[in-house]
C-alpha cells in the first residue's frame, strides 16, 4: 500500500495521517528518554513528521516522508 502511494505520489489518507501520529512519537521520545534509552532514531523520525506536519502535509501518511530522501 505504501509503494504504492509512493508511486502515484498521493500522500493524503483520511485514517492514520501524520498529524494523528504525531502524538504517539512524542510519547516514545519522551519515554525513551525518561527510561535512559537513546532518542536518535525517534527523535529523527519526529523531526521528519514535524517538518512534513509545518509544510502542510498533516493529512499525509508516512508514505509522505519519503520524498525527505528522494534526490533532488
């Protein structure tokens, strides 16, 4: 379902966007960090979601995310 999202390049879903998640990494970032565990890879996937969420894309799935690391 992803790639395939990716290959259209249709990013919006009505269940399960990045601004409904958003949250829920949040949680584990904070969690992580309370329990001494490294916060690197969450924290960096926060910062993806973040970024998408300010350049308009809440309404995206993570599917969304890969065009962070497309080549320009």
């Amino acid at each position: 379902m992803i790639a395939d999202e990716v290959d259209r390049g249709e990013y919006a879903t009505p269940y399960g966007a990045l601004q409904h998640h958003r949250p829920s990494v949040e949680d584990l970032v904070r969690e992580s960090g309370a329990r001494n565990i490294d916060v690197a890879f969450p924290g960096y996937t926060l910062g993806l979601v973040n970024k998408a969420v300010e350049d308009g894309h809440a309404n995206d799935s993570y599917s969304r995310l890969i065009e962070h690391f497309r080549k320009q």
